[in-house]
C-alpha cells in the first residue's frame, strides 16, 4: 500500500478535462476541505440508519470511521470511498431486535459481515463472474426492490405520530431537490431533516434531556452481540445487496478515472465484509460503499483517497464526542417519518433503475414471474415459521427471487423456449442503496 499521493498539477487547479487520481492529490487544505465534504455527503444517511433502527449514532459513525480506514488500507490505498451506513439493514435489524433485542441485531451484522468477507476472498482468487450468474440483474433489481417496499409500513408507522412535522420535512426534501443543483441538490435528505428538525422545535416535540446530561468527550457506547439462529436467516439476503453495492461502486470509479480497478472487486467485498463485522462486534450498524460521495467525487472531479483518510478521521473526532451523538439522537419520529417515506421508497425505485440500467427484458416470462412473485412476498411480508426459525418477507422474497429465476430458466433452456438473449447479465454498473 503506498500512502504516498503525487501532487497534482500545481495543487491548486484542475483542467477542464483532468481528474484527481486515486494516487493523487491536490494541496492539503484543498484537501482536507474535500474530505470535509464528503462527512457532510455520508453524514445524513449514516445517521438515519441508527435513527430509525435505534442504534447508538456515536457508536455507528465510530465504525463508520474505522470501517472506511480499513478498505483504504485493504484495498491497497487504490480505491476511495466511505463506508457508511447500509440502508440494506433496516428491516433485519428492525425484526431481529424486536424479537431478540438489540445485541440479537448486532449478532446478525457480524454474521452478515463474516459472510460478505468470505465472498471477498472467493471472489478475489476466482472472479466475479459467478457472481454475474448467480444474481443476473433481475434478481439483483428485484432484491433490492422488495427491502425498500417491505419497509413502508415502518415509513407510516413514524409519519402519523408527528403529521405535521413529517409533512414539512418531506416536502422541503422534495422542493430542495428540485430547487438546487450540485452538492445542496444532493443533500436534500439532510437539509430536509433540518428543516424538519426545526419545525419540530418551534412545535415542542424535541426532548433535548440527554443532551444536556451528556458529556462532550467520550467513548461511544458499545453492545455486545448475542446469536439467534432464528434471525440469522433474516440477515442473508442483504449480503446479497452489498456484494452488488461494492461491484458496482469498483465500476463506478473505473469509468470516472479511466482506470482498470476489476482487481480490487474482491478486496472491496473483503473490506467492507471485515468493516461490517467490526461493526457487529460493538453495536454499529451494517456498512456498505456510498453513492452520496461518487456525487461528491464527480462534481469535484477530485478522487484522491487522501480526501477520504481526512474524512475518516474527521469522523472519527465527531464519534468521540457523546454530546454531538446525543444531539443527533433528539431527532423527532416526525422528521424520520417524513424522510424515511421517501428513503424507502427510493431503494424500492433503485431496485426499478437497475432493470432499465441493464435493459431487463420483461417479455421474457421467466423475468415477469420472478420479480412479480418475489416483489408480492416482500411487500406483504409473507412469514414462514419452522420451529425456531423464522423467515419472513426480505428472506422469503429473496430466496423466492433466486429460486424461481434459476428453475424457471433451466427449464426454459432444456425446452428451448428460454427468451434470455435480450436479457444480458451483468451486475449494475455504480448501482447502490445509498444513492439518495
């Protein structure tokens, strides 16, 4: 790993059709300023993430942190990106700490993590191409799709506690989405959460108790984890999500740099699966690459790692401070409510975007019955109870999507009435939950 970046240019200018390379940089204050910026990119959906599902936001931005300095260096300094919160996790961590508590969660994240580095390593030695058979993009899309719709019930759930303020939040999140370009464009969902956040004042609604006991300088509280085989099964499918989410951010950044990154596929997938397993170890939350800093990268057209070691352990400072995680905790169920509308909604749609992005063809019954079965199972939460063990709808859906894919088109190929030459498979290039 070289942790030594060439100076780019003259360190202060950018031509008009150069980038910043992984391996460059531009001059520190330049970049430690783009490194600040990509805190504020992460910094709305890291926190959501625990927001929604009850975690510790000291504890998950303390991971966060440690998280992206492990894929720096696993990756060989080579690839830049932050690892933030995964979206992916909300609806398994939702059911596993409702039936086992919060360290039954946590439990499934080292699980799911362990699981993601072991890809890791098969992928780094063998290829990713099985991937590209196993999850072909309808798959892949319906996947993604039935996590984001499978939460809207929980969306509802925070929005009809706080009606008003949920209101205000979504409707300033769509309004400065269409109003502003650029960066303020892309952090809507966090200029959303402030409005909302003040609406949420002036209406009394903030209890800001534990943020006045808290202290200013301190460790994040840690959660041991505990292990459930009943709601280990619920955590499988999202390890699914992740190893597209990272395949598609290590094509993301060869097509922005012109660079051949195909090598560091595998060690992305092992970086983020050990950084969601430390996250496991002590309470965070899952992690996955994050689209909101590819926008950061492409506006700025700066993609130095040494941007994302700034951010890292800017994060790190903002981690060891419980009275700022005590602030972000006093977050109201309205302004949750109203964000989490359309952040749910948006992975379902994410799930859409990869069907067009690879041309899905819907002609072809094999992909209409898989993605129309599945897509029902996650969205009704179809429950299946044996003994302990119990799989309900992202499970269910998931292995529905895979199953009837594959058996569907065996058999069309052994009949030879399969329609698959207008569907190519590939996995989604730069496709990620993140992408708010």
């Amino acid at each position: 790993m070289n942790l030594g970046w060439t100076v780019h240019g003259d360190g202060k200018t950018i031509g008009a059709t150069s980038v910043v390379a992984p391996g460059e940089r531009l001059a520190w204050p330049l970049t430690i300023g783009i490194g600040l910026q990509h805190i504020v990119a992460m910094f709305g959906a890291t926190f959501l993430v625990p927001l929604l599902t009850g975690f510790s936001p000291a504890t998950t931005l303390f991971f966060s942190a440690i998280g992206t300095i492990l894929f720096l260096v696993i990756t060989g300094n080579r690839l830049p990106s932050y690892l933030g919160s995964s979206f992916a996790f909300i609806a398994p961590i939702g059911a596993a700490t409702a039936s086992g508590g919060q360290s039954a969660a946590v439990g499934g994240i080292f699980v799911a993590g362990l699981t993601l580095a072991l890809v890791g390593v098969i992928v780094h030695f063998a290829g990713a191409k099985w991937i590209n058979a196993i999850m072909p993009p309808i798959v892949t899309g319906t996947i993604v799709a039935l996590i984001g719709f499978n939460l809207a019930p929980a969306a509802w759930d925070n929005f009809q506690k706080a009606p008003v303020t949920a209101t205000v939040t979504l409707t300033a999140i769509i309004l400065i989405t269409v109003f502003f370009r650029g960066i303020i464009g892309r952090l809507a969902i966090l200029l959303g959460v402030v409005v909302g956040y003040v609406t949420a004042m002036l209406r009394d609604e903030i209890d800001f108790t534990d943020f006045k006991a808290a202290s200013w300088v301190g460790f994040p509280e840690f959660v041991t984890p505990t292990f459930h085989v009943s709601v280990l099964g619920l955590f499988i499918p999202v390890v699914l999500v992740l190893i597209a989410e990272n395949v598609g951010h290590v094509k993301s950044v060869a097509a922005m740099t012109g660079q051949n990154l195909d090598d560091l596929a595998g060690r992305a997938l092992l970086a983020d699966g050990i950084a969601t397993t430390f996250a496991g170890v002590g309470g965070g939350s899952g992690t996955t690459t994050y689209a909101e800093n590819i926008g950061v990268m492409a506006a700025t057209r700066v993609y130095s790692t040494a941007a994302y070691w700034v951010a890292a352990f800017g994060a790190l400072v903002l981690s060891m401070s419980p009275k700022f995680g005590a602030l972000i905790a006093t977050v109201p169920v309205g302004v949750l409510g109203g964000a989490a509308t359309l952040l749910y909604g948006m992975i379902g749609m994410l799930g859409a975007r990869i069907w067009v992005q690879n041309k899905v063809n819907f002609s072809d019954p094999v992909n209409l019955t898989t993605a129309a079965i599945s897509l029902v199972v996650g969205i009704a939460n179809f429950t299946w109870v044996i003994g302990d063990l119990t799989f309900e709808g992202i499970a269910l859906g998931t292995a529905t999507a895979l199953v009837v894919y594959h058996l569907m088109r065996a058999i069309a190929r052994w009949r030879g009435t399969s329609q698959e030459a207008a569907s190519p498979a590939s996995v989604p290039d730069g496709t990620e939950l993140e992408t708010v």
